[in-house]
C-alpha cells in the first residue's frame, strides 16, 4: 500500500515539474505571453523547496525540483515489494 502511495507521489511530482518545465520553455522562446514565467516559476520554487535556499548558486529554479524528483523515485524503488525465487 505505502509502494502505491510514493508511486502516486512520484508520478504527481513529475507531472506537476514537466508542466512547469513546459510553460517555461514555451514562455522563453515566445510561443506564450512572458507573464507566463511567472507561473512557471510559482510551479517550480515549492516543487524543489529544501534544496532552492541550501544550494543557491549550484542550482536553480530547475534542477533543485530534478534533485527531489530523483528523491523520491528512488523511496519508490526502494520500497517496492521483493519476491523470493522468482
């Protein structure tokens, strides 16, 4: 049950990073208003919450959310059901 619930997690996470990561990049390159920028990065500050304020010049708005999104398929992973024998 727990292996669902991070899995659930997991996919959400990702979900909600690529459409940030979406909107920035459509925003960038002039396909949507620049305002857009704004949301994209209201979506992606919280996403990467911890490691936006430790790692300020390593890591910005889009690799801090990758580092939690790596976190957190690997509790997905780990918690996964193992089978013996098979």
């Amino acid at each position: 049950m727990i292996h669902f619930v991070f899995k659930a997690a997991t996919i959400l996470f990702a979900i909600a990073y690529f459409v940030g990561m979406g909107i920035f990049a459509m925003a960038r390159m002039n396909w949507i208003n620049q305002d857009w920028m704004e949301i994209a990065f209201a979506i992606l500050k919280p996403l990467g919450m911890p490691w936006n304020d430790w790692f300020t010049m390593q890591l910005d708005e889009f690799g801090s959310p990758f580092i939690n999104l790596i976190l957190l398929w690997l509790m997905t992973s780990l918690l996964k059901k193992r089978r013996r024998g098979r």
